[in-house]
C-alpha cells in the first residue's frame, strides 16, 4: 500500500522581522499587532495609495520592523482603521 502524502498546507503566522530590546520596543509591537487585528481585506491597497507604493511592498514594509517606509505604512493602516471605525459609527 501506498503512503497518504498531506497535500493541504497549513497557514503559518504571519511574523514581525524583529526581536524587541526593550520596553518601547515591545509596546511598539503589542500596537503592531493590534493593529493588524483590525486589519481587514483590502486595507493593504488602500494604504499603498497613501504612501505610494506596492500593495505587497506595503504589506512587507509593515512587517520589517523599523526599515524603510515601516513608520509611514504603520501610520497609514492606522489612519485607514481609524477612519474605517469613524464611517461606521455614523
């Protein structure tokens, strides 16, 4: 008999690029997080046309933690949620 090969690939957490060495470091992650909680499909386009880039390039500069174009894209998902939140309150 032939052996059952697992062909369905389990999904794997998508992980930050980056070890906290202290305490607003690690803050700095815990909002990176919350942040991509309340992140909903699309968001990553939206925030591209804000910081005129990529989507995918967006996506990566948000989990490479303090290299280039993280700070904007971290502060453009944040404005898009926020305003997402907004438009739902009314």
């Amino acid at each position: 008999m032939s052996q059952t090969v697992k062909t369905v690939k389990i999904p794997t957490k998508a992980r930050f690029c980056y070890t906290p060495k202290n305490e607003d470091e690690e803050k700095h992650l815990e909002v990176l997080e919350s942040l991509l909680k309340d992140k909903r499909r699309g968001d990553w386009s939206l925030v591209a046309e804000i910081v005129g880039i990529p989507a995918m390039s967006a996506k990566q500069a948000f989990f490479r933690v303090f290299q280039k174009h993280h700070f904007e894209v971290a502060e453009a998902l944040k404005q898009v949620i926020d305003n997402r939140k907004e438009l739902l309150m009314k």
